[in-house]
C-alpha cells in the first residue's frame, strides 16, 4: 500500500489522506486550488479551497461558488491532513500547497516564479520531503533578463511606432501577465496603455486588491476611427488575427512570454517583436528552489520534465514525473 501523500487519479492530485484534489481538472467534492488560471481553477466542484489573496480571482473566473479561504501559513485540517498554503509568486494570490500527514511533509508548487513581481506576493520558499514543481520551462536555455529592462524595452518599441506613425500591440496573458507589464512599464512611462476588454477586467480585480499599475484605457470605449498610432495596446493572444486588429490601421505587434527566449517561437507566431517575461521560474530558479526545499524526492508536472529529472537523478534526487493536464495560459 503506498504511503504518498499525494497521487495522481484521473481526476487529478489526489491526497488520499485529506480526501482532496489540487487543481482537478474533473469535477470533485474537495478542490484546493493554488491560483485562478483557467488550467488550474474549473469550476464544477462542491467545494473550493484556496488562499485569500486569491478570492477576488476565483470569483471572476469562477463566479459564486462554496469557497474556504485561509491566509498564507494558516494551517487547517482536511480530512487527516494539516494543509497550508505559501505564496508562489506566480500571479495575485497564487499558492503553493502544504501538506503533513505524520510528521511527512509533501509541497505541491503549482505555478511558480522567484522574480520580482510587484503585483503578487514573493515566492516562500517551504521546506519539505517531496516538492511537487512545475516544469514549464524545464530546459537550461531558459534564462529570464531582468524585468525591468524588458520594460524599458517595450516603452522604446512603442516610442519607435509612435515615429512610425503605428500603434504597438502586445498581446499577453489577461491574468497575471498583462497587470504585471502595466505594473513595471509604469517604472518608465506615465502615458495610459490601451487595452483589450479581455485584459481590463482583471485590471479591475488587480486595482480592486489595491495593486498600483499604469493607467488604462478601453480600446472598446475609444471613438470609431480614432488613431492608435504611439500608443501601447495590450491584447489576449486570442485577439491576434481577429477582426478586432482592424481598428488598428497600422499597427506592430508583439508577444510578452517565456517562449520568446527561443527566437524562432517569434517567427513562427508571426510576431514582430518578441518580450521575455513570464510569469513561471526559468531553469536557474528551478533548480536553485528544488534544492532550498531540501526535498529528497522530486515530482516534476506539466513541460519540460525529463530535463528536470535526468538533472536531479545526477545531483543524487530521486525524481520522477506526473503527466498532468496543466499549462496553457500564464506562460
């Protein structure tokens, strides 16, 4: 019989000794949730656990549901289980999953990053004896540049379109990634960015939390036929290709991701301009937080795993992977 405190059913992360999923992707009676991106939260389930600072999220992905929420390191049963959750610093409430059942401690990460991020809380490192890490980009060619000068780049792309009579439209992710641009490129401009109606809405829930980032426009409220040309216009990718981008009459866009550490993800998308930022740990990091947890053993989830595990069995890790149905969005 084994004895882990956390199995992988087709529901999902399944703590038998708490009778809970993390992040089920069916629905089930106890769903602890570790953040409220939609490959992550779905809705369905009886009963939602999460952290606090993720509520005003779940309620805008999820709508009105039966929620118990509990703050950072505030420790609750669920069945024999004692559960906490930890700051991921992934986006604005997002969790890592403590759980101890006789004296065994397991860690699920969910999304994680150890950058800056001045709209969420600072990764919390937790020690324990199995980490459960994502593994989006598991591979040594990620290496993320420091935010702040992706930033500064982006406001001189977009002063480089305001001279080329062009509006600059960056297409990112509506949760997470398009607050923290307007969070950082608000170091280095005071002019309002434009945005997608996708993207204002968790503006709101963001300024509702009392996060401070760049003033905003709707392009939905802006006059039929107005010029656009020098402004910055963030987008979700769904908006590329559609006829949404015809109100723009000329018009460069980029994509603010992960993904555009490999330059050929650019020309393949079709993007002029690509921005490396994202919102998930880079191959330094996850190695550096693996091994600050102390875990002996190591589950890697969604991506890159076998990187991951070929590195960690080398350093003397036992690990191994879960193939879950995460990763999508937030990248």
């Amino acid at each position: 019989m084994s004895h882990d405190l956390v199995v992988l059913r087709r529901e999902g992360l399944y703590c038998p000794r708490g009778g809970f999923y993390i992040d089920p992707w069916k629905p089930v009676e106890r769903a602890v949730i570790t953040h409220g991106h939609g490959d992550h939260a779905r809705i369905g389930s009886a009963r939602y656990f999460a952290a606090m600072r993720s509520l005003p999220i779940l309620h805008w992905r999820l709508g009105e549901q039966q929620y118990q929420v509990h703050e950072y390191g505030e420790v609750f049963g669920i069945g024999d289980a004692r559960v906490s959750f930890h700051s991921a610093g992934h986006v604005l409430g997002s969790a890592q999953v403590r759980i101890e059942v006789d004296g065994q401690v397991w860690v699920a990460s969910g999304d994680y990053k150890r950058q800056h991020d001045p709209t969420c809380d600072p990764f919390e490192v937790v020690e324990c004896d199995t980490f459960i890490t994502e593994a989006t980009f598991g591979l040594p060619v990620y290496r993320w540049p420091d935010t702040a000068d992706v930033a500064r780049e982006i406001v001189e792309w977009r002063d480089h379109c305001a001279d080329r009579g062009e509006a600059a439209v960056l297409f990112c992710y509506a949760l997470g990634k398009a607050q923290r641009l307007l969070a950082e490129v608000a170091a280095w401009t005071d002019r309002p960015a434009y945005v997608h109606g996708a993207i204002a809405t968790g503006v709101q829930v963001y300024r509702g939390a009392g996060v401070p980032m760049l003033a905003t426009l709707p392009v939905a409220e802006t006059a039929k036929g107005a010029e656009f040309a020098g402004e910055l216009v963030l987008a979700p990718p769904s908006a590329a290709g559609s006829t949404w981008m015809r109100r723009f009459r000329r018009a460069q866009t980029g994509f603010a991701s992960g993904w555009m550490r490999v330059r050929g993800n650019r020309r393949r998308r079709n993007y002029d301009r690509g921005f490396v930022i994202s919102d998930h740990a880079d191959w330094p990091d996850l190695m550096r937080t693996i091994r600050e947890t102390g875990a002996r053993r190591v589950i890697a989830t969604h991506g890159n795993t076998d990187a991951i595990i070929r590195a960690l069995r080398e350093g003397g890790i036992a690990a191994e992977a879960f193939a879950t149905d995460f990763g999508g969005e937030g990248e």
